[in-house]
C-alpha cells in the first residue's frame, strides 16, 4: 500500500481509538482497565473472609487429617452444581448433592449437612475459593476448630488437591449434574475412596481417612 493510501490517523491521543470506532468493538470500552494482581484482590463479602496466607502453617505439611479443601463443579449453563470436599492428607472424598441450587444459603446449609458425620478430630480447616457461594463462611466457621480460609483469586493451585482429585470423578464440568442422585454420588464416593493412590503408597483414601479416625 502506497502512502497515498494509507488511512488517515484518528483525532485524539495517540494509540487510542476515535469514540466512533470504540463503539464498535465487542466490548464497547475505549480502554481495558487494568486489573489488580490475583494476590492483590481482597475477597468482596459481606463479612471479610480470611485468606489463605494466614491458615495455620501445618496444614501445608499434610501430616493430619481433617484439612479440607472444597469446590464447586457447575452444570450447563451453572444451572446445577455439586460440592466437593477432599482431605489433603488423606484424599478422602465428599461429593455433596445441591438440589435446591448453590447459593451461599443452600451450600452453607449442605455443608453442614455433609459434615455432621465427621468426627470433630476430623474437621480441622477448610479452603475454599472466593466464590460467591462461600459467602456464609462465618457460619461454617464454627464447624472447623481452626477456621475457614480462602485461596486467592485466580488461584486454583492453591486447592490443587481439590482439583487433581474431583476431575476423576464421573461428574463432569459442564454436564447435566441434575442426572446423579444422592446414590449416584455416594457410588463414585465409593469408587474414588477405595482406588489405590500411587501418592498414598498404593493404599486407598478409605484406608488412610479410617486410620486417621482411630489414631
């Protein structure tokens, strides 16, 4: 293309678009925000939650049983979901059903639930995202004798046991999660509980999470 034909520079500031053309772009925005660092964002609820960085120190060390990480796994269109809750050291699986939806209400009161079967020895933390389904966590507090916590934005390494762990189930991402029943899901709790894990020095979870109940 010759300079004869090359398009005329758009009135304004340099490198920026006409307000005629921004209106035109899929977003609509003249100029992409710039946006805080993931371990810069403080967790917006009501009441503040406590972030990862100050959960108690032993529970990188995966040496007792009882530190939980949860997640949510979201049906099509986020119109279903199911909680997930695994022991770091351990591995121990908890798949919690959400048929009335996966509110803060809803999942605070499922959690409860789910967690009345375990010994008090065993619910030392629990580390969720910062979802806004986790918006009750000071009532879930409570159940925990050492808190809740939450990972930073972005983060999902941060709950890695949480994520290696349910992407084997058979409760996929995306699906029709409206399909598995209550025994549906104690089915592949079963499953995931007794598979020997090569980590675990080829015992299963059940074996281990037993162990640590009578310990």
């Amino acid at each position: 293309m010759s300079r004869d034909h090359l398009p005329c520079p758009l009135p304004g500031r340099e490198g920026v678009l006409s307000r005629t053309l921004t209106k035109k772009l899929r977003t609509g925005r003249p100029l992409r925000k710039q946006r805080r660092k993931a371990d810069q964002r403080a967790p917006r609820f009501a009441v503040p939650a406590t972030l990862i960085d100050d959960r108690p120190a032993v529970v990188e060390l995966r040496g007792r049983a009882g530190d939980w990480e949860g997640d949510l796994i979201t049906g099509r269109s986020n119109r279903t979901a199911i909680a997930t809750l695994v022991d770091r050291r351990t591995r121990f699986v908890r798949l919690v059903a959400l048929p009335d939806g996966h509110g803060a209400d809803q999942v605070h009161a499922r959690l409860t639930e789910a967690m009345r079967d375990v010994p008090v020895t065993a619910r030392m933390t629990l580390t969720w995202d910062q979802g806004a389904e986790m918006a009750c966590h000071d009532r879930l507090a409570p159940l925990f004798s050492d808190g809740v916590f939450v990972a930073h934005r972005g983060s999902p390494w941060q709950r890695g046991t949480n994520e290696n762990t349910t992407a084997c189930s058979a409760c996929r991402k995306g699906s029709d999660l409206s399909v598995h029943t209550a025994a549906d899901l104690r089915a592949i709790e079963v499953r995931l509980n007794n598979r020997p894990r090569k980590t675990l020095g080829w015992r299963t979870p059940a074996e281990l999470f037993a162990d640590a109940l009578t310990a």
